[in-house]
C-alpha cells in the first residue's frame, strides 16, 4: 500500500493490518515488507536501535513501497521529528495519558502553521534538498501520520479528551502495559482488560479517531480469532506479533519437529533390537 493510500484508507475505514519490526535488520524489514502488510511499525522504544538504527530500515521499507510508522523512545518532540525526516509516514508516539501529551505529539509532528516541526530543507524525507518548501511541507502534513500509544490507568481515565484532539489518526492501547497498570500483568484477555479496551474504542468511533488493535500469539487461529473479534468491535487497524515473535516461533518447531523425528528414529532402533533378540535373530 502506497503512502497517501495508507492515509487515505485509514480515513475511509477500511481495514488494514500491520506487523512489529524490533530486530534492527534492513534485510528482516525488507522480507516483512514482501509479505503482504499494509505497513510495518519500526519499533525503536523496545528494539534495541534508536533513530540512527531506523534509518536503513525504513530505507528496506521504502525499497518495497511499504509505509513505515515509527514508534519512538518516548514522547520528545526531537525524537519526532527525526523519525520523521528519516522519511517514515508516520509515528506512534508512546506514553499518552493527558490532552496536552496528544497535542504536543501533533505539534510536534506538523510544519507550522499546523504545528510546530523543525523545519529543514535537506532531511530524507525532502529528498536531501527541495525546491519548493511550501508544496514540500503541506504535503508532510496532510500525508503524516500520527498514532498515539494510550498506556496505563491515566491514559484510560483521559481517553475522551486524548481522542478529541484535532490531528490524531490513530489510537493504539497498548494491551501489555494495561494489564500491568490495571494490577493483571501480563493477562492481555483479562476481562478488566479487555473491558478497558471496547470502552476505548467505543469512544474513539464517536470521536471519528481510528484505533489500533495489538494481537500476540504464534497460534495462527488464536490470533486470527482475536484478530476478528476486535473488527467486530470496529478496530480498522489490525497489527499482530513482531518479527522477533514470528522467528522465534518457526525456529521452534523446525527443532521441535527435528527432536521428534529423532526420538521416533531412537525409538524405532530400539523395538527393532528388542524384536530381533526375541525371534533370536540377533546375534555375531
């Protein structure tokens, strides 16, 4: 999915899906970008890169045509602006609880008079020098981004007033630190969890924000299940696992396959020496 179509999309309601990129690999990003995502999330808050590590990554991306939304170390408007000039569509800003964390993103994230991004002529994502500014930057701002990552009982609690700020395409509640907030880590489909959750997309459709599901779990019909279940609730925009989740998962059952093949293989040498000392076939 092309850039402004990712955008676009997202503002008809139509329904996308995106994965995690943590491992810090251009190669790893390029692969997932062949595989048939609308858009891949580089993760520089859990993967153990920062902005300097996403810049080929979202260059593998780009190699592809697939849009790039790039989760930043925290909410510093520095960070934000550089994931942008680096060229990513967008940016899912972590650790949203009030208004005012919402409308800093936004500012952050849009040229002036919008909002209050550093302007540079030569970045990335002006292809290294532009001609013409002003086409350069209302373009930014239309085609940007902006995902909000709600966490913890604060963010919960100001969902409403975080969900009406203007410019904001996106919410993603994010599922693990809730359930550590909410005193059930870890228990994603705890119901008070999962209760939170349907509130907050409730409210985000009525305030016309989309919202961004989170699906972990390397049983590919569990999570297809879990996947479905938040469509139905209205979720638009679906992101299941992480690079690292999906690798790790294959990786173990080629070996679990491979030390079962063995242990069938030592068993079957063994019955075959019990049947032979029986019928006295053994022997020098």
């Amino acid at each position: 999915m092309k850039y402004r179509a990712l955008k676009e999309a997202i503002r008809r309601g139509d329904l996308v899906t995106g994965t995690w990129a943590q491992i810090g690999s251009p190669e790893t990003v390029e692969i997932l970008a062949h595989s048939g995502f609308d858009f891949l999330i580089i993760d520089t808050e859990h993967g153990y890169f920062g902005v300097e590590g996403a810049e080929n990554l979202i260059r593998a991306a780009d190699a592809v045509g697939v849009p790039v939304i790039v989760r930043v170390q925290d909410k510093n408007p520095t960070l934000i602006m550089k994931a942008l000039d680096l060229g990513a569509q967008g940016i899912l800003v972590p650790q949203v609880s009030t208004r005012e964390d919402a409308l800093r993103a936004v500012q952050a994230a849009k040229y002036g008079p919008e909002g209050n991004r550093g302007a540079c002529p030569c970045v990335r994502a002006a292809g290294y020098l532009t001609d013409d500014w002003s086409a350069f930057a209302r373009r930014s701002n239309e085609d940007t981004l902006v995902f909000l990552l709600v966490e913890g009982v604060d963010g919960v609690r100001n969902f409403e007033e975080i969900a009406s700020v203007d410019g904001v395409d996106a919410i993603m509640v994010g599922p693990f630190d809730l359930s550590v907030a909410l005193g059930v880590g870890g228990q994603m489909d705890h119901p008070l969890v999962m209760e939170k959750m349907e509130q907050m997309v409730r409210i985000a459709r009525e305030k016309g924000v989309a919202t961004v599901s989170v699906v972990f779990d390397p049983d590919l019909e569990r999570m297809a299940d879990k996947a479905a279940a938040w469509i139905r609730k209205g979720v638009r925009i679906v992101t299941v696992e992480t690079d690292k989740i999906m690798l790790s998962h294959v990786f173990r059952l080629v070996a679990k396959a491979l030390n079962q093949l063995r242990e069938s293989e030592s068993g079957g040498c063994d019955r075959c020496k019990a049947m032979r000392s029986w019928d006295g076939s053994s022997g020098s």
